[in-house]
C-alpha cells in the first residue's frame, strides 16, 4: 500500500515494475491538496553547513558549470549572487526524520536497493544540467515548479562535457517534457537523459535514489574481503607431478588447478551471500544514536512494560538472508545469526522502521540480547510515543 500524498489512490505497484521499473519513464500527477512539503528551505541550508554532510552548490554560469563543495556559512545564502545556482544536500533522510518517511511508500522495492533523498533547493533557472544517472531514482516535486525534460538512453560511449567535477551531456536533446507541481513526481530509470530547470524561486526536490552496485565494485571489494581471510600458506601443489615433453609448457592440469584455486574460493555461495549482507548493510553515514552508557537487560525489559518502543536510526540499515531453518540478521554491517521463533523478530526488525514488543519477546533472553546490541551501536534508539 503507497501513501496517498506521494503516490495516487489505486497505484498499481506491481504493474509500474512490470512495465516501467528500469524500462522506461514516468509522470506521476499527485494531489496537491494531500502534498505537505516536509522541510522547508532554511532546515536544507542549516543542514548544508555542518560538518560531515555531503553538500554541493552547481551555479550556472555564460560559458560553464561551477561546482563548490560545503559545509557552507549561512552568509553563503544570504547573498546568493545573480546567477542561476542549486544546492544539493545528499542523505537527508539520515538526519532528517520528516524527509525518512518519504521511503516508506516505495517499499515495494527490496530495502537494500534503496539508497537516500537526496535534496536540492533552486532558485529561477537553477539546475545541475543535462545528465544522466546509473541508478534509479524518483524525483518528488516538495516546492514550487521544476521543468523536466527526458532525453534518449545513454551508456558509457555517450559524449560528455569537458569539466573535472560535472558530468554532463554534450548533446541533450529533449524528447518530451512536463512541468512538476508540489507532489508530482517523475521516475527516471537508469541511463535515461534528463534535466530539471527550476521555473520560479523557492524550487525544492526531493531525490529518492537506489542502489545499483557495479560488477567492478562488487568484484573488487568480494576480492577484498576474501584476501583477508587467506593465509600465505595455501599455495599451489602438484604430488603428482610428471615429466612432460617440452618444459615450457602450461600443461592443462596446471591450468585446471590454478583456475580451481581461484573459482573455487569465489565461488562460495554461502560466504558470499554472508558478506554481502554486511557489505550492503555497512552504514553510509555516522548519525551516533548510540548511548552514552550500557544498557542492562533488565532495564530493556522495564521500558518495555511501560509502553516504549524502538524506532530505527533513519541512517541505519538492515537487511536479512536466509540461511538453513533460520535468517542471519545484518544491521550496520554486523550480522547476528537466528534460528527458530526468533528468525520472526528478526525479519520483523528488518521490515519496519518502529517496534513494539510484547510479553513473550521481553521474556526471551535472546531477544533482550539482540535488541541490546542494536541499541547500544546505535540502529535503534526508544521511541515513547504511543
């Protein structure tokens, strides 16, 4: 079930995958009367100017694009200048948790796909150019009007500007536009051409973007992680080695166990699977909802029976595989195995966002155990609201 001030009534979730999701396009007309734009402009500068958020200022100038990297000073908003700029905060949903809820109608989509929001705030004619992106993403209209024109599928030999920092098209050309009112949205699937020119000042947008991990990355740092667990001691070996007829020869039994050694050890499903539960898991952001000192289960068990409940730190992320009779739980790249009655608790903990416990769950001790642990790293913290 969507959210009706994001998506219309009767949305159809399972046709827009079958026939959109990295396919093709789509406007999405909201309700403008059910839309309420979640932050309002001054919250995205305050949040731009601290330290450790990703903030960018794109300015539009005659002959190119200037990129600046914040933190930046409020006195950077005051006077703006005269040309067209956008600001653009990323993983606002980790601070903010007003913009986190805007992912809970796009659940229909498995959570370890979604990545963040992030927000751009422009001022008359401000953009960040003709682009495209590698992963999926869906453009909410928070506030006033953006012009959003879509282009033909692009891939790695499509001609770029000239410019260290931006990518962008050398040759956009428009095959169809709208313009996006407060609660419209469009999806863009991955590749496709698209650029956003803010029609009017006070522009803002909200970009909820997805996870696509390259086949180089995932190659790479699966390498990595198995490097590690690998001792110097597991060598190449041939007992049975025969003469052959010319030395210089690779003989194919050689080939077929150096290949072996390699395939068989990357090959590994299970260990696989494991690490990339954690990989995929491993927090992108540092928000500390850690406490400042150690929980005892008893007192776990009191603030339960008082009616508190737990609410996820919107920069955490969790994410469970299935593993024999049972579901290994990852949560900020940590994994906890769980077997039986409590593999429930923990395919529930990685389905919502706000837990409740009732009698039976704060009489088990290990589930008094996990939640201590993920609230003491810090993925969840107490939520007394009823």
């Amino acid at each position: 079930m969507t959210d009706p001030s994001i998506f219309p009534p009767g949305f159809d979730t399972a046709a827009f995958l079958r026939d959109h999701w990295q396919k093709k396009p789509l406007l999405i007309r909201g309700d403008g009367t059910a839309w309420r734009n979640p932050i309002d402009p001054d919250d995205l500068a305050g949040l731009a100017g601290e330290d450790g958020v990703e903030a960018r200022i794109v300015t539009r100038t005659k002959k190119t694009w200037k990129l600046e990297h914040g933190p930046f000073k409020a006195s950077r908003f005051a006077k703006p200048g005269k040309k067209p700029w956008t600001l653009l905060v990323q993983a606002v949903d980790h601070a903010m948790p007003e913009v986190a809820a805007l992912i809970e109608p796009f659940r229909f989509v498995p959570n370890w796909r979604i990545d963040d929001v992030m927000v751009s705030y422009a001022v008359d004619g401000g953009g960040v150019g003709p682009h495209f992106d590698q992963y999926d993403v869906f453009l909410i209209q928070g506030l006033g009007r953006r012009r959003w024109q879509i282009g033909s599928r692009c891939d790695a030999a499509t001609a770029l500007l000239a410019h260290d920092d931006l990518r962008l098209l050398a040759d956009f050309v428009a095959t169809d536009g709208w313009v996006l009112e407060p609660g419209d949205m469009l999806y863009v699937p991955p590749g496709i051409a698209h650029d956003g020119v803010a029609v009017g000042d006070d522009c803002m947008t909200y970009s909820v973007g997805f996870r696509a991990p390259s086949r180089a990355e995932l190659i790479s740092n699966w390498c990595d992680h198995l490097l590690d667990g690998l001792g110097d001691d597991d060598r190449y070996a041939d007992p049975d080695l025969a003469e052959q007829a010319n030395p210089g020869e690779i003989a194919p039994d050689a080939i077929a166990r150096l290949h072996a050694m390699v395939t068989e050890t990357l090959g590994d499903r299970a260990a696989f699977a494991r690490w990339f539960g954690g990989y995929t898991s491993a927090p992108k952001n540092d928000v500390d909802w850690s406490p400042d000192a150690l929980i005892e289960p008893e007192a776990l068990r009191e603030a339960f029976a008082g009616g508190a409940a737990l609410r996820r730190n919107p920069a955490s992320r969790f994410a469970f595989i299935r593993e024999g009779d049972g579901v290994v739980l990852f949560v900020d790249g940590q994994s906890f195995a769980c077997d039986g009655e409590f593999a429930a608790l923990a395919e529930r903990l990685a389905s919502t966002d706000r837990l409740v416990l009732d009698a039976a769950a704060m009489n088990s001790d290990a589930t008094i155990k996990l939640i201590r642990a993920l609230v003491e790293q810090g993925s969840f913290g107490f939520d007394l609201k009823d």
